[in-house]
C-alpha cells in the first residue's frame, strides 16, 4: 500500500529563552525546548494513524508540522513523496497544498465570526479560482446539516454543529489527508460519537487519509488503523489498536490505558497516572519515562531506548512486554 506521508528523524525544538537583555541583566544562558526529537512513522493512504499521549507530549507540534504551519528543526515531512519544505517548484507545492486540510480542536474559534457559513466552507476552493455554485449547500447536507444553513453565521450554531462546518470546509478542496486534532475534545460526549461516525463514514466515501490527534486513548481504538504513543516529544510505541489494548509493550502506554475509562468496569477503583511530564527544557536521561516508570532499572536511567521491533508493532522500552495491565482487556 502506498505511503501518502512519511515522517522521518522529524525534531522540532523551540527558543523559550528570556528576551536577549533580561539574559544578560540575569547572566541566563538560552533555554531550548525539544518538543518533537527524532519522530520516524509512515501513513498508508486511506488509513487512519492516531497520534496520542498526554498534553504536552508533542502531538499538535507534529501536526502542524506535517500541514506545513510549522518548519522542522531536523528530518523531513513528505506527502506523496514531496517535502514542502524543501520542494521549489510552485505547482507542485499548490498541489500538494489542495491535498492537505486541517480539522483543529477549538470549532469556534477556528471559524471567522464575521463571515457566513456558505464564504467559510467555499474559501479554499475560491482562493484557487475554483467553482462554488452550490458546494457550500451539497457539503452541509453531507455532513448532516441543512443546506439553508449556508446563510447562517458560526455563532447560530451549536459546538457539534461547529464542528461539522470544519469537517465540510475540509472537504471542499477534495483533499487526500485531514490532519484532526483533537477534534472532539471540546464536545460532550454523545456529540463525540455523532462527529467521530461521521468521520468514519466520510473516510470511506472519499478515501481520506487521517492523521489524527487526541489524549483519549478510547477515542482512537475504533477510529484507527495504527496507533503511535507519544512521550515528551518522543515515539514510544506503535501499533494496531486491538495489539495496543491487549498487549502493550511500553510501560507508558499501559498506564493510560488503565487510566482509560471503562464502560464496563462501573465503580472500578483506578489509580491516576503517576507523576507529571518532566520540564522538556531539562528531560531526565536516559529514558524520559524512567522517573515515572516502575520496570525502570540502571540501563533506563543512562541508555536512552530505540524503536524496535515488538510483534506486529515497535516500541522503545529496554523492559518492552514485561509490564501487565491492572484492568481486564
């Protein structure tokens, strides 16, 4: 099957450092933030790869990156075998721009208050010099809204109902990849499914691709194809979600899958994840997790683990299998 995006040694680090004067005034060196180091995945076209860990973690950073909101430090992004950051031609970069579209987390705030529904979701299209006569109007009802709902303003509709005008806008340029980040985690939870079962539906109808972004690890186990875990701007495990859940290697992804709530466990007794991410300006050595960790040994605390084959997936534990869920798969 054919990659649609490849992510290679992807790194993003950010200055945080205090304004040049107040450096000098304090006598403070700079302060370097790794939010992404050396992220390696592919995506098969019409396929959905989910991106989770805890906030913090790196996943938004990623997605940025992959859409082109953000210029990598280090690595390569390439969708259909084009790296935008370094391509020169300008009509293959316009064409591989019409593949991409972004869902974003905040349904309100991603949506221009002053303009009607029909000017939002027709924008990209338009932007290209593009037919509009009736798009907006076939997309609402597509994503199950009305197509008189084109004249409306964002603010005339609810948080679901927002939502769903970022699913259409995103489909007005007849994309390949959607990047979705966290695209659901500002609704309750019967509006989660409505949105998510459109999702799927309209991945099918179309061939999207997704690279989708969420903390809720019960959110992606019937959204996705693979599932990456991520841990202080790093890969710790990959896999299909069936494998994830029933055999995790990295003792990360364990403990949010414990942590995860349970339909059918009602009244169990769960223990919060322990600890916090450590400051990313200054990460422990050695295995980042390893303060947090309970299979941590000497070799966590000074060799940083690599990705490496576990089953049908990867992970990068020295401990990788050894750790056993406290709930019932």
């Amino acid at each position: 099957m054919k990659n649609i995006v490849s992510i290679k040694h992807l790194t993003r680090v950010f200055d945080v450092s205090k304004p040049w004067l107040n450096r000098v005034i304090e006598r403070l060196p700079k302060r370097m933030l790794t939010a992404v180091s050396d992220v390696s995945f592919d995506i098969p076209e019409r396929t959905t790869y989910a991106l989770v860990g805890e906030s913090g973690s790196g996943k938004s950073t990623i997605g940025k990156m992959v859409v082109g909101l953000l210029r990598p430090s280090e690595g390569h992004v390439e969708i259909d075998g084009v790296d935008l950051v370094t391509e020169k031609d300008p009509a293959v970069i316009d064409r591989i721009r019409t593949d991409i579209q972004m869902i974003f987390q905040d349904p309100f705030a991603s949506l221009n208050p002053r303009w009607r529904v029909r000017d939002i979701i027709t924008e990209p299209v338009a932007a290209r010099g593009g037919n509009t006569d009736g798009l907006a109007e076939r997309l609402l009802e597509q994503v199950g809204l009305a197509a008189e709902d084109a004249s409306k303003y964002p603010h005339q509709f609810s948080g679901g109902q927002r939502q769903r005008l970022c699913v259409a806008r995103a489909l007005a340029s007849e994309p390949k990849l959607i990047v979705c980040d966290e695209p659901t985690s500002a609704l309750d939870v019967s509006v989660q499914a409505q949105v998510l079962n459109l999702m799927s539906d309209l991945k099918d109808e179309h061939g999207l691709t997704y690279l989708f972004i969420s903390h809720d690890l019960t959110v992606v186990r019937h959204m996705a194809d693979t599932i990456g875990v991520l841990y202080l701007g790093r890969l710790v495990e990959e896999a299909a979600p069936d494998d994830l859940y029933t055999h995790p290697g990295h003792p990360y992804t364990a403990m949010l899958i414990d942590a995860a709530p349970r339909l059918d466990a009602f009244g169990r007794e769960v223990e919060p994840p322990e600890g916090e991410i450590p400051d990313p300006t200054d990460p422990p050595s050695g295995c980042a997790f390893h303060p947090r960790c309970p299979l941590a040994s000497d070799i966590c605390k000074s060799e940083r683990p690599q990705l490496k084959s576990f089953g049908a997936g990867r992970v990068a534990c020295h401990h990788a299998g050894q750790i056993e869920l406290k709930s019932v798969a």
